[in-house]
C-alpha cells in the first residue's frame, strides 16, 4: 500500500456484557441494541470462552432463526450442530460455520466435550430484505479450509470471510460482502488492512492490545472498538505483548430492523408471521 493510506480512527469503545443463554451458557455479548444501526449489517456479536465446563456444558437445545445469517467461529472447543433441514457437522477448533438461516432453520449447537477450553465467537449478520426468505442453507470450514497468510510485517491473517489482498477468504462474498479476519500481531507489530469504502467495521481485541490510527488510540483487551467512517482502512499496532484481533466490516443495508429474539425481519409483521410460521411448525 502507499504512503497516502489513511486509517479509521475509533469512534466509540464497547465492553461487552456477561449474559446467559441457549440452556445456560456463559457470554460476553459485545454487540447489540444499539449498535445494531451503528454498525449495520451487524445484529449480534458473542464471545463464548471458558474452561470450565458448567460455562459451557448445556449448549444451545433445539432453537430457531429466520431472517439473518450466523457466523460461528471456534477458537478452541468441539460443537456439534444439527437442524431441521437434515444438516449435520462438527465445529472443531480453527474452524467456523457459516449458517444462512433465510425463511427457517431449527437448530441445535451442542459442546462435544466434557471438559477443556471452549472458545470462540458468534456473529449474527443480517439479510437483505429481498433474501430474508431466502432456503436455509449451512457449511462446516475445517481449519484446513481457511486461508491464512502471513504478511510481510509479521502479522498472520485469516481470512473467514471477505478477500484479502484480493484472495478470496473461505466465504469471499455474501449478500452483504462481509469481511471478517482474525489477525494475530506479534509484540511491536505495525500493520495495515483495507476496508471497502462506506463498509461499517469494527475490532474486536480479543487478546492483548492495541493502537489504532493516527491518533494511536489505545483497545484493551476484550473491548471492542467501533471504528470511524472513510480512510482506506485501518492503522493497527501491537504492544509488547502482542495481539489478537477480529476485525470485521460489512455493507449496510439501510433498511428497518425488527428483532424479536432469534427472528429479525423488517416489520412487525413480518415478526408476527415468524412467530406463527414456528408455533405452527413451518419452519
Ligand atoms: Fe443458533
């Protein structure tokens, strides 16, 4: 890249929030509420990461989705998934699901473990109205299916979704051309990573800390940084200690959001029927 590249400052830090979900399971929930309009196309990010099993044990039982997509990526840990259209995989560590639940998907996402470390992150990404009733559709990537390079700076990149230097990432475009990197920094690491213009972004550090932009703004681990509009992308440098982070961009949709729990739609309506579809068992 050239001299001129200019990086995304951050414009608002996030600490996620401690919530229990699925059958009783311990998250952090770092985007929500709020940001969901901020950073449209984005609706939800989790991080799940405990080696204690009671954290962990019961998983997410038989559960619904219309409406929007569900990016799960495992850092460490087994899960097993299966659902009502017949799908069935293992989520093992390094590797990430890319579920598009459209007009109806029910499903389970249980650990196939007894102990040990679980951890990793769930990403919900919305549909554009025009694919919200769009078949269901589900893919396992093995950590072998997802591309990784090392830059020339040292930082290793990779790429779940998105392309990087123009090479394609293990799901390179969906309807709303999703970038999604996990970047690890060695200690005093200078690097840089383009953003598609008019793409909302934002980090999320998940291990050590961070400087970004010109300004040099600090990140703490396990905070999340929504970051600024325009600038070719993002300045990013590691401390002493290194760092691991999500950076992840997406194009908004610019359309209404109506969430009720699992089914998010664009009117109230819509939420109605999904209610009705699942009761009834249309889903
Ligand atoms: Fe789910």
């Amino acid at each position: 890249m050239s001299d001129k590249f200019t990086s995304r400052g951050v414009e608002q830090w996030v600490r996620g929030a401690s919530v229990s979900d699925g059958a009783g399971v311990r998250l952090l929930r770092v985007l929500s509420g709020s940001l969901q309009r901020r950073l449209d196309p984005f609706l939800m990010l989790d991080e799940f990461g405990s080696d204690n099993p009671d954290d962990y044990i019961a998983g997410f039982p038989d559960h619904p989705h219309r409406g929007f997509e569900t990016v799960t990526y495992m850092l460490a840990g087994r899960m097993r998934h299966r659902d009502n259209a017949g799908h069935e995989g293992l989520l093992s560590s390094g590797g990430m699901q890319w579920m598009t639940a459209g007009r109806g998907i029910v499903h389970s996402e249980l650990p196939e473990q007894q102990d040990g470390v679980m951890q990793g992150f769930q990403l919900w990404v919305n549909l554009p109205a025009a694919r919200k009733m769009a078949e269901p559709d589900y893919r396992d990537y093995g950590a072998d299916e997802i591309p990784v390079h090392r830059d020339a700076d040292g930082a290793t990149v990779k790429v779940i979704a998105g392309y990087w230097r123009g090479r394609p990432g293990a799901v390179p475009a969906n309807a709303t051309e999703v970038l999604y990197l996990d970047i690890d920094l060695p200690a005093a690491c200078r690097h840089r990573e383009a953003i598609p213009a008019g793409h909302n972004a934002f980090l999320y550090v998940y291990q050590g800390e961070l400087a970004v932009g010109e300004g040099q703004e600090k990140v703490a681990e396990r905070q999340m940084a929504v970051l600024s509009g325009g600038g070719d992308g993002v300045a990013l440098e590691s401390g002493s200690g290194g760092a691991r982070t999500l950076l992840i961009a997406g194009r908004p949709l610019g359309e209404p959001i109506a969430q009720w729990g699992p089914f998010v739609m664009n009117t109230r309506e819509e939420i109605e029927q999904a209610i009705a579809d699942y009761r009834d068992g249309r889903f």
